[in-house]
C-alpha cells in the first residue's frame, strides 16, 4: 500500500482541532506524529502530556527530524512559530483522527473485548488482502487515532482494536472509529478493578455497538444475549457448537494437536471450512469465529479469507513457541483470567513434561484472590508438574496447593527453574505486563539454547 499523504493544510488543521494558528496557513502536512523523532517531511508534531513525560519538551526538536509545524497546549508557554495553539493537544488528536475517519471510504470493523480482541484483529487483517489494522496493540485514546491518522487511501478495509479502562472510554472515540461492523469477543472478568460490576462492563464494551449506525453489523458471543439489545441492527453470533443456542459462526471438532496448535471446525452461512491456524493456541479457535463474522459482515467470500487468515503466525509474546533442550512457551503480553486458561490447556496439551510460571494477573479488583486460586486449582487439574509463581502470590498456591514454588523476582525465578526444567519440558511463562515476565522467558529461551 502506499504511504498516507494527508495533504491538509495547517488552516484545515486549526479548524479542525478548534485551535489559533500561529503560521502559514497555506503550510501543508503529510503525516500527524507524536513523536518528535518521526524524520518525515511535512509531518505536524502533536505534543502529549503523560503522567510520566510532556511532549513539549520535545517541541523544537521536532522541526530538526521534518515536522513542519508543532500543535501545543495553550498553557504551554511554547511561542514557536509555526504552531497550533489548543486547549488539550490529547483532545485535539481525537479531532484530527475523526476528521481523517471521515476521509475514508472502505468497511471498517471495531474489535473490543476483555480478552482475543488483538488476536482478533490480527486475524482479521490476515485475512482481508489490502487491509489497514491497528500495529501491536494500539488500542487507546492516543493508538486509535494515530492509527487512523495513519490509513493509507488504497487500503481495502480499515481493522481498529479498541479497549476500555472504564464507561466513556469507547465512546470517546466514537468519531474515529465510526464501524460499520462491531465485534465483541467476550466480557470475561479483565479490569474489575476500574470497572466495579459486571454490568458496567458490559456497558463499556456494548459502547461500540452503540455507535454502529442503522444497518451495522454486531458480532458477538452466542453466550452473551445481553450484547444483542440493540434493535435496527443485524446480529452475527460466533461460539461453540455445543452449546445450548446454535450461533451464526460455530467452532466444532476442537482439538490441538502435540505441538500447541488448535484444529477445528467453523460451520458458516456459507458453508463449514475446515481451519488449521499457523498461530498457536487454543484461543485461536473463538478468535478465528469472530473474525470469520465481521468478514461475512463485510461482504468478503470466505473462500478468499480463510487461507490469508489461516496464514497468521502470531504476535510477538502471545504464545510463541520456542523450542531448544526444552520449550518455552512465551505469552507474557497480557494475562487475565480466560487468556490464562487459555494457555494452560494449550501447553497441557503439547508433547512432554509441563511446567508453569505465572506471574499476577491484574486488576481483578475484588475478585483478585478468588480468580487466582482457580487458576492454580486448573494448574494441578491439567497435570502440571510445577507451579512457579514470581512476585504476589494473590491464590495461586491455595489453588495449587503443597509443592507451588514462589520466586520473589524474575532472578530468583531463572535460579529456581534451573532446579526443576528438564530436557523436554514445556515451560509456560504468562502474566500481565506489569509483571514484566518477558525478561524471564528471554532468559529461559536463552538456557534453552533455541
């Protein structure tokens, strides 16, 4: 695809984002950036102020790596000038994202979820050829609109992830994103702690199906009737066959094979496709259903999206495989509850002896302690040889029970499975990013010799 080219002029802009151009405004950008090291010609430099950094240290620096013209909070003291003055340079990106949705003029489809909304996504743009998706997990108030900023005019379909910390957060972006399709994979139990009630989780994530238009298309879970209130909308539904409602997408024949990879069954409105995902993990099956949905939404024969979305081979620490003396199973990206799960029954299903290293799963809020000692209980169930817990235990060892083994860091942890892991281990390392475990797997990979 060929590179954006906005060729807004700074007056467009300062209309746009409501500010006073201090400028010429005949000036065009070709990009919007923030990050002052961005080295493209014509680029205008958004400066954001963070709990731990302020963009607008970096404001005149900016015109030595391309930008042409700097936006910048009105109480910032900045005078350069070429500069858009705004009352909040955060508030104003959303702006400049909305105007740039308006632009385009392909499907676009609005993941969230508690868990799998990046698998999703990744599987999704996979699968459309042409597609425009959100990098990594660019799927906040700053991600979403840089993404969309950034969406080339050839691109055939535009794929944005978005997440939510509490109610309002969705619905902030509802101009950026403005989907034609909704997806929701799961509710699950993720950020109890800023949310407080399952309600108002739901609430937060039905937030992008309230901003679907008359005639959008929602994609939900079977399990979830909740999701389907919303009338003068279709209503695609992705799940298991077994249940007790047959969903639109169903996964059957589930199955994953000695080497972590899942096998199954999708049955469509257009016919059943046998799937063999090159992304390991259980979880692959739910996502690869909800993909399948927003393409059938999207009017895009299955017969062309199935292979590219089959063709995906995952993201960096979501359950890569790494396989040297023994394998290490790295899916330190993010943990909660339903993603842990996940990955448990995955490596319990892989050739050889199995070994997990688990780390906090976060803001669980009051549910903290109960959802980590069911993960532990499920550690003992599947067979697992060892638990080692790094940092906090929450539960996990009332789980598990006599034999867990805590590590008071990741460097207490490296000696301790040195002690334990054997050739031919599967050695699972997984919690959320603040416990920052992917240190440890790299060590593991490492020792491995892979």
């Amino acid at each position: 695809m060929k590179p954006v080219a906005l060729s807004w002029t700074l007056s467009d802009v300062a209309h746009a984002v409501g500010g006073e151009l201090f400028a010429d405004p005949t000036q065009t950008i070709d990009i919007v950036s923030t990050d002052s090291r961005s080295r493209a010609l014509s680029a205008l430099f958004v400066a954001l102020v963070g709990d731990t950094f302020d963009g607008h240290d970096f404001a005149q620096d900016a015109f030595g790596d391309g930008a042409v013209a700097v936006l910048v909070n009105r109480d910032s003291g900045i005078d350069i000038v070429a500069r858009i003055e705004v009352n909040s340079t955060s508030d104003a990106l959303i702006a400049l994202g909305a105007k740039r949705r308006a632009e385009i003029h392909v499907p676009t489809v609005a993941v969230t979820g508690t868990s799998g909304k990046t698998g999703t996504k990744d599987l999704l743009a996979a699968g459309i050829v042409g597609s425009w998706a959100s990098p990594s997990s660019f799927n906040n108030e700053i991600g979403v609109p840089l993404t969309v900023l950034g969406t080339p005019d050839d691109a055939t379909a535009l794929v944005l992830e978005v997440g939510s910390r509490g109610v309002g957060h969705i619905a902030l972006l509802s101009d950026v994103l403005a989907p034609d399709v909704s997806v929701i994979t799961n509710l699950g139990v993720g950020h109890m702690e800023t949310f407080g009630t399952p309600r108002k989780l739901r609430d937060a994530k039905y937030e992008v199906i309230d901003m679907l238009p008359e005639g959008g298309i929602a994609v939900v879970p079977v399990d979830e009737p909740s999701l389907r209130a919303r009338t003068g909308l279709t209503t695609l539904t992705f799940g298991f066959e077994s249940g007790d409602v047959a969903p639109d997408i169903a996964v059957g024949n589930l199955r994953v094979d000695g080497n972590g990879f899942a096998r199954f069954t999708l049955r469509t409105p257009d016919g059943a496709f046998e799937i063999a995902p090159q992304a390991p993990g259980l979880h692959q099956a739910a996502n690869a259903a909800a993909a399948v949905g927003a393409a059938l939404a999207c009017g895009i024969p299955l017969d062309t999206f199935v292979p590219g979305m089959e063709a995906f081979t995952g993201a960096a620490w979501r359950m890569n495989i790494h396989r040297g003396t023994f394998t290490v199973v790295n899916d330190t990206y993010n943990a909660n509850p339903k993603s842990v799960e996940n990955a448990l029954r995955t490596v319990a299903s892989m050739d050889g002896r199995h070994v997990a290293v688990l780390g906090a799963m976060a803001e669980l809020g009051p549910l903290c302690e109960q959802e980590h000692e069911v993960i532990g209980r499920l550690v003992s169930e599947l067979g697992f040889v060892k638990l080692i817990v790094v940092g906090p235990d929450h539960g996990y060892g009332v789980g598990f029970g006599s034999g867990v083994v805590n590590a008071a860091d990741i460097v207490d942890a490296a000696d301790t499975l040195k002690d334990i892991v054997e050739a031919g281990d599967v050695v699972l390392v997984k919690a959320s990013r603040a416990a920052s475990l992917e240190r440890l797997a790299l060590q593991l990979i490492e020792d491995s010799g892979s």
